[in-house]
C-alpha cells in the first residue's frame, strides 16, 4: 500500500453497521474527504445466529435448519438495502463508490473486527474511516473496539469519526441533505 501522493489516488474503505454513527460517519466522509478520495468502497458485516435449538419432540433439542437459513437471507437482505441506501448517499454527491461489499460472519466463531481487518488486507485501502461508539475504557476493555482494533492491526491509516462530529456542524441552506 502506496501513500496518496505516490499513487495520486486516495482509496477509502468505509466501514458501516447500520447505526446512527454510520450516519455520522458518512456525512464526515462527504464533508472531509470530497476532494481526496478516488475510490470509496463501503462494507458492512451482517452477524447472524450460528444454530437456531428449538425443543425437539422427543424433549430434547433440534436444529431448525430451515429458521437459520430464513435468517441469514432476512440479515442478508436488510445488509443489502442498507448498503444500497448508503451507495444513492454517496453517489448523490458525487463520489465514486466502486465496491459495495457485504461480509457474513457466524458469530460466534468470528468476529467483526477481525473480519474487517481481513477484509482491509484484501482491497488494501489508502485510509479505512470507521466511527467510534464511545465505550470508553472499561467497554473497550469488556466488550472490545472494532475501531481500536483497526487501528492497531490495519496496514493502513484509520481515521475513527466521533460522535461529537455531528453536534458541530452548522446548518446546512444548500438544499442537500445529511445522513444525521
């Protein structure tokens, strides 16, 4: 992975779960990145249930194959639409998305940080902007940071948008909208 002066391209991979920081995320995105990056490509990862016991007729427990699939297509599809609303976002103002990717994990046998960090080596990013939820130390520490692991395991720049983004931006008259 080249710097953005050697390659004269800035590729950005945008990380995004669905919450109301991913907003936030994109709008910062828009905002400070509208001149530099080349390439956007956003990605989402779709968690859903490994096994799916229900009680079996004979008392004991069964693995309703049948439910597991209807969940993973429902989480699938939900990713899907989402990523797409993301994508008319961006493309609305003028920036060239050019890989939409969905990763499934099995929780929990996988884990989303690691998936991304994975997925990062794979498409080899300029700069991955991700949001941060503001656990704090003793959340970072229990339940562990997908932007702090990005960025001490990326092999690349991570830039973690705060929440405190969205509460400073001024109003907008321009007739075009935010994400927030």
């Amino acid at each position: 992975m080249g710097t953005v002066k050697e390659n004269k391209e800035c590729r950005l991979l945008v990380c995004l779960d669905g919450s109301e920081m991913s907003k936030v995320v994109l709008d910062w995105v828009t905002i400070h990145m509208k001149n530099i990056a080349t390439k956007v490509s956003l990605v989402h990862v779709v968690e859903y249930p490994l096994t799916n016991v229900v009680p079996a007729a004979d008392f004991g427990l069964d693995f309703d194959i049948i439910s597991m699939r209807k969940m993973k297509q429902a989480a699938l599809k939900k990713g899907q639409e989402y990523l797409k609303k993301c994508t008319e976002f961006l493309k609305e103002k003028n920036f060239p998305v050019s890989i939409v990717k969905i990763i499934t994990l099995n929780p929990p046998s996988s884990s989303v940080k690691i998936a991304l960090c994975e997925y990062s080596d794979e498409v080899q990013p300029d700069v991955i902007v991700c949001g941060s939820r503001g656990l704090g130390y003793m959340g970072r520490t229990f339940l562990g940071s997908v932007s702090d692991y990005l960025v001490h395991n990326a092999k690349c720049t991570v830039m973690v948008v705060k929440d405190e983004f969205s509460s400073k931006q001024p109003e907008k008259d321009d007739g075009t909208e935010s994400m927030t």
